[in-house]
C-alpha cells in the first residue's frame, strides 16, 4: 500500500465516523422533535377547555359587574333621596323646633326666677353706672 492509499483510507474511516456522529444527531434530533410535537399536542388539548372555562367565568363576571353597577344607580338615587328628605324634614320642623325650645328654656327661667327675691339695688341719685355695669337683658344672658 502506498501512502496515497493509507491517506484515502483515512479520509474513508473519518468520513465514514463523521457521518455517524451525524446520524446520531439527527436521530436524536428526530426524537427531540417527536416528544415536542406530542408535548405541543397535550398542551393544545388541555388549553382549549381551560380557555372555555376562562371565557365562562370572564362572562360571569361580566355578568355580577353588570348587577353591581344597577345596584350602585339605586344606592345613589337612594342617598339622593335621603339627602332630600332630610333637608325638606329640617326645614319644615327645625325652624318651629328651635323656637319651641328657645320658649321652653325661658319658661324654666321665668319659673325659675319667680322663687328668688329681688336683689337689693342702692340707688345714689345724680350717678349713672357705665354702659357695662348697667342691669339689663344682655347681661343677664351673658352670665349664664
């Protein structure tokens, strides 16, 4: 054998090794592409009920949302009304009510002052008590 010959040889056996290895990729690769399709096939299986499901209670949802926002309208309109009645209700009766009450408060104070003897006033003729000093009913309300 010639060293031409030995040289083809090699070349044969590296070729025929790298083919090989190439071979075993590729059938490695093959499988690897098998159990993705088949992993791709469950995952779309499962994916389209969850999506339903999804879609379902998206819709129920809607749904309760829809139902809240007529049940908040009728709170508003509610509290409007409550605001209105209350405002009609304090001025129909809290102008009446306070004068009751200021009347019932001077009736206890008239009762109340007719036990009580008058004080004794001194009267010094030609003097004139200042403009604070003075007994009237401003300060009669002003000590109380």
């Amino acid at each position: 054998m010639s060293g031409g010959e030995v040289a083809g040889i090699l070349v044969a056996v590296f070729w025929a090794i790298l083919v090989s290895f190439l071979a075993l990729v590729l059938v490695r690769l093959a499988q690897t592409l098998k159990a993705t399709t088949k992993m791709v096939a469950d995952v779309s299986e499962q994916a389209v009920p969850l999506l339903a499901d999804a879609s379902a209670t998206v819709r129920s949802a809607h749904t309760q949302l829809a139902r809240v926002d007529a049940i908040a309208a009728d709170v508003q309109e509610v509290t409007a009304n409550a605001s209105a009645l209350s405002s009609t209700v304090s001025s129909a009766f809290g102008g009446p009510l306070v004068k009751v009450a200021a009347f019932g408060y001077g009736v206890r104070r008239a009762i109340g002052k007719k036990g009580e003897p008058e004080p004794q006033r001194t009267v010094v003729p030609g003097r004139i008590l200042p403009g604070a000093r003075r007994g009237g009913r401003r300060n009669r309300r002003s000590k109380d």
